[in-house]
C-alpha cells in the first residue's frame, strides 16, 4: 500500500509540472516567416496569433492570392514551430507520448 501512495505523489506532481509548463507555453513567443520576411506572424505556445506583420512591398493589388498564400504560410510556419516548442516543452513529462488533447 506504501508504493501506491508513493506513486499517486509522483503522478500528482507530474500533472502539477505538466500544469505549470503548459501554463508557461502561453507566455511564450513564436515567429514564423514567408516571403523572407514579407509575412512575419508571432503566435504564442499555446497557438493564439498574437500579431501579423506585413511588409508594403508584399501588398500587390494585383496579386492578392500570393499575399494570401505569404500569409498562410506564415502563419503554419509559426504553428508548426509552436507544435516542435510544445513536444519539447512537454515531452520531458510525456517522455515523448503524445497524449491527445495535451498539446
């Protein structure tokens, strides 16, 4: 009975730290690029966009779909990184599982 107590600590402690990094991915930054910097997008870890930025020289009136493609590229860039910080970030918990829902 002794080891199931020592275990529940454990795994309580775990959720507690799993808590706490999830909780910090939020604070954290992420940059993705398109164009070499036309479309710069900054999410945070938990894949909120926080901003857009977009250089003039991207704005073609006449060419608005590429703008739109910069964009969404962009933005996957910046949610793809967010996705590589939170397995990091986590996966130290995880020991590398992805558990559904987590992140």
């Amino acid at each position: 009975m002794n080891n199931m107590n020592q275990m529940m600590k454990q795994v309580k402690k775990m959720q507690e730290q799993m808590l706490k990094a999830q909780e910090e991915l939020g604070t954290k930054t992420i940059e993705g690029t398109a164009g070499g910097g036309a479309v710069t997008v900054i999410v945070n870890g938990h894949k909120n966009v926080q901003s857009i930025v977009i250089k003039p020289e991207a704005v073609d009136p006449d060419d608005v779909e590429m703008l739109q493609d910069l964009v969404m590229t962009a933005v996957n860039d910046a949610i793809t990184k967010a996705d590589e910080l939170a397995n990091k970030d986590l996966g130290k918990y995880t020991g590398g599982v992805k558990i559904p829902g987590l992140f």
